[in-house]
C-alpha cells in the first residue's frame, strides 16, 4: 500500500496535472470577464480581484465538467481530437483570452466609474490599483486550483485501493463521497464553529465595554440608573449607549420651545436575565417602573445582532412628542448581524417574546388611556420585529399603531410577502401594495406619496435603497433573474448592470462588503429617512413639513448604520 501511495503520488495522482484542461480555462477566462461588470456597490480593487478569482475557478471547474463530458461523447462516437488541434485551440485560447483580460479589465474601470456615480461617488478610479486587479485574481485563482487538486489526490488516494474489491464507478463514488463527507465536517465542525467561537468570544468581551462619553444614568426613567431592575454592567455595550445617550428634556425643549419631559428607554441585556421570556417579563416591569405604559407613544425596538439601535430611528420620536414616548428594546445576541443572520431564529424568538409581553400588558390597560403603540427595526432589527407579529399584516395593522422598518433582510417575512403581491406595474424596489392605504415603500421623502391615493391609519413604512446588497440579496439570485434588474430601475443601480446565473448572487453577496462604505441615501446607510418616516407614521400635532426637515438637520450626525453592528 504504501508503495502504491508513493507511486501513484509520482504519476497520475500528482497535485498538478499534467495536461490542463482546455475548456475550463476558456470558462473561467469568461468568467473572470463577467466578475468585473457592474453590481450594485463599488469595490475596492482588492475586493475586485478576490471576486474575480472565484469566479474564474468555479468557472474552470464547469468547464473541466463540460470538456469531461465532451470527450466521452465523442469517443464513444468514434472521434478524438488530435493533438495538433489541441495546440491550435491552446495558441488562440492564450491570444483571445490574455486580450480579452486585458480589454475587460481596462474597461470595467469605465464601469466601475458608473457605478460610483450612480451613488454619488466621484467616478475616478486609481488606474495603478485596477491594473492589480488580476494579478490578485491569478494568484488566489492558483492557490485555490492548488487546493482543490489536493482534495482530488486525496479523494484518488481513497478510490484507487477500493477499486480492487469493488467495481470502479462504485470505489469512485465512496471516493469521492468520503472527500465530500471530511470538507464539510472539517468545515463546519471545526472551521466554521471555530470561527463562530472566536467571533462571540471577541464580541461578548466587546459588549463588556462602555463607549467615551457614556455615563450610567441617573435619571429613573432609564434602565442602568440606581433605581433601575437591570443593572448598568448587565445592559452590554450597545444597550448602555442606547439608554446613556438618551434625549433629553433640555435638548427637546430647546429644539421645539416648549415644555418638555424626560423620555422613557428601557432596554435588557443577555447578562440582565437567563432566558428569553425573564428577559421580556424584566422589560415591561421596567416599562411599569418607568412610568412608560402612560405615556403617549411606546415603541418596542427590534436590535441588530449585537443589540444596536440605530438613534436615527430612537430620537425623532423623542423630539416629535415633547419627549412623552417610551422605548423598549432587548438583546438577543454579541454576534454582529451579517453572523447572527447564520442563526436568525434567535433574533425571532427575541422580537416574538418581547412583543407579545408588551401587548399583552398594553391591552389590559384601558383603550382611552393607551400609548399609541408602535414598532421599529432596523436590517435583523426588522426581521425581529417582522416575527414577532408572524409576518401577518393583518396582525401588524391590528395590533400596532404604526410600523417602521428600515434596510429589511430578504429572509423578512412580511416584506416578501406583500412584496410578492404588489400591484402589477410597480417595481419591486418600490412597490405598491394595495392601493398604498396601509403601507408604503420609500427611498426618499417624494416616495411617501405613490400612490396618489389616501393614506389611512395605522401606517407602515419600509426603507429600502435600491442599491442596499442586505435587501436585494437572496440564494435565488443564484438561478433567477431578480425583478429589480427590471426596468425602470431605482436611480442608484447602475443601467450597465446585468444579471448572470451565480455570478450576480457571488457579486451582490460580496458588496454586502461595502453597504456602509457609501453616502447616505444609498447601501445600507439611510440618514435621516427616518425622521421623515416617523412624521408619515404618527402624524405629531402641530407638527410641520419645516419641522422635519429642522429635526433632520440636527440629528445629521448621529451614527449611522453599520453591518458590523
């Protein structure tokens, strides 16, 4: 055995083949072509070329599979290629192929100017950095080539022995199903849960910090103050930032002229309470503590993966009711979004608990007396709080006073949905649903008003950017033509984009990279949209037109979005 071993490691077993494979070069040529026209976000030329190296390996390997079954067709037909035709093909192959790199290359810095521009970027791109792009693309192509060519020895190693006992195509089979059956148990079992490990270590040790300029509060109508059930050092590091960076009373009476009141934040963290249900119970005792039950509006707050709260979304509402509001809000996880995503269930049963435990409190209350009752989420925030209402419009219209939803996941229920059933004619990047009376989609503030119809109550909003990869990418980009590729397409997606069976679903997968590497208005990032959406939803009295854009102004700088979060 261990003859055979060395020897077969020497001949045809060997990592690298002795004769590469002719269609698998020319598809992954085509391939590495097609990675360098438009997606949705610009990339940095480093991202460009890993994209670029992928894509020309998967599509070697379909062209090793194509060229495969070629030749077994014509030799069972009789025919064979001689070898002065295989040189033929390799000669214009090398000269087609190195031209068509070279031009594609040189042209998609025209395109990637496009892309730029359609999200208000400068169009110039560094000419120097481009050219590195598939130099890049070579040497990770090579070293993942390299890769698989030892998982094939390996799985030879495996066949080549069985096939003495058992019938070839059999020892094959278990050749390569064994192979099959090690990369995914190393990867998930080891590499995969290792990885994960090490990110919630990295984040639970994050969340034990407290950001600069954050203080435990001592006002009671926060969680973290003395008085308070959840302890400061339990509430994480976004939940202290969400309830020590508060609104308060001064800066609301300050912007609006008018007496105002301490508003209400109530938030739990992991570490407040063992389970889910202590979590939610904790919450409305700390909402009965607070006086928030009483005030004119209660929002219950879908987090990011690592409990983050957007305060685009929190503190207009702070502004807009004098500071009578109340805000709940419960961690459900230290893993950033785009890894909670991997294990979403969390995220659901965190937005279903604490929802129901806030309602259920809420309708025993008597209906005169009632806080207007709304949700918010923001990207997983959004999934949460889609969840808690088992994706149902008739339960969100039913028993909420208005809904917000910023950046939604593709997962989001409720957003495919009624996404599904719009009208015939609207675009899937704004669609409309019904005739517009219960919810409507916008990317800026004009967008309230399609369709010119009345508006009722209550009222849910989505925010979606045309160009946000967290909305726009699913696993069926991989096999189906998106219907946002559709035309009239939104402003910010490039009119040179196009879609490519797995190659789109690998380039929207890798902007989700950049979605918060653009201005405001575009990706993931949406600025003050929400201050405008909060207007649209709960209608302040006396409030104006002005009045937002005022607010807007104010909380420009307030942190954005972040994928990280």
């Amino acid at each position: 055995m261990t003859e055979w071993v060395r020897r077969h490691a020497a001949g045809s077993g060997r990592v690298v083949r002795r004769r590469p494979c002719w269609c698998g070069a020319a598809v992954a040529v085509l391939c590495y072509c097609l990675s360098l026209t438009p997606s949705l976000l610009p990339r940095a030329w480093w991202l460009q070329g890993l994209v670029a190296a992928v894509s020309a390996v998967v599509g070697y390997a379909v062209g090793a599979v194509l060229e495969t079954l070629v030749r077994l067709m014509l030799r069972w037909a009789g025919f064979r290629i001689r070898p002065r035709v295989r040189r033929i093909l390799w000669a214009a192959l090398g000269v087609l192929g190195a031209a068509a790199v070279v031009t594609v290359t040189a042209w998609s810095v025209r395109w990637e100017g496009e892309v730029r521009r359609a999200v208000t970027l400068p169009p110039q791109v560094v000419w120097w950095q481009w050219a590195l792009v598939p130099v890049v693309a070579a040497v990770v192509a090579a070293l993942l080539l390299l890769l698989g060519r030892a998982v094939r020895l390996g799985t030879r190693l495996v066949a080549r022995p069985l096939g003495a006992q058992i019938p070839r195509a059999v020892a094959c089979a278990v050749g390569v199903a064994l192979a099959a059956f090690v990369i995914v148990g190393v990867v998930q079992g080891f590499l995969l849960r290792g990885a994960l490990d090490a990110i919630e270590s990295a984040a639970s040790l994050a969340d034990q910090g407290t950001a600069a300029g954050v203080h435990q509060p001592d006002l009671p109508t926060l969680s973290g103050s003395p008085r308070s059930a959840a302890p400061w050092d339990t509430l994480g590091a976004q939940g202290r930032d969400f309830v020590g960076t508060a609104t308060t009373r001064a800066d609301i009476t300050a912007f609006t002229g008018r007496p105002a009141r301490d508003p209400v934040r109530v938030y739990v963290g992991l570490r407040t309470a063992g389970t889910v249900g202590e979590r939610a119970d904790l919450a409305v005792r700390e909402l009965e503590r607070t006086g928030g039950f009483s005030r004119k509006v209660l929002a219950v707050m879908g987090t990011t993966g690592t409990g983050w709260i957007n305060g685009q979304g929190s503190k207009p509402l702070e502004y807009m009711w004098g500071g009578d509001t109340a805000e709940v809000a419960m961690q459900y996880s230290y893993l950033p979004s785009w890894v909670s995503a991997l294990t979403e269930d969390e995220a659901a049963a965190a937005g279903r608990a604490l929802f129901t435990a806030v309602h259920d409190k809420w309708r025993t209350l008597p209906a005169d007396s009632r806080p207007r009752l709304v949700v918010y989420g923001e990207s997983l925030g959004s999934f949460s709080m889609e969840s808690a209402v088992d994706g149902s419009l008739a339960r969100l219209t039913s028993e909420t006073g208005g809904a917000l939803f910023v950046g939604p996941t593709y997962d989001n229920p409720l957003w495919k949905r009624i996404t599904a059933q719009r009208q015939p004619g609207s675009p899937e990047w704004r669609p409309v649903v019904g005739d517009g009376a219960q919810v409507r989609f916008a990317q800026v503030p004009a967008d309230y008003a399609i369709p010119p119809a009345p508006w009722g109550e209550p009222r849910a909003v989505y925010l979606q950017n045309g160009s946000d990869p967290v909305v726009w990418w699913s696993p069926s980009l991989a096999l189906h033509e998106p219907d946002w590729l559709e035309r009239p397409r939104a402003r910010d997606v490039s009119p040179a984009m196009r879609w490519y069976p797995l190659l789109t679903f690998w380039q929207v997968a890798c902007d989700l990279a950049g979605a918060d590497s653009v201005p405001d208005g575009f990706g993931h990032r949406y600025g003050t949209m929400p201050t405008s959406a909060w207007a649209e939803i709960t209608r302040p009295p006396d409030w104006t037109a002005a009045d937002t854009a005022r607010l807007a102004a104010l909380l420009e700088s307030v942190r954005e979005p972040g994928l990280l979060d």
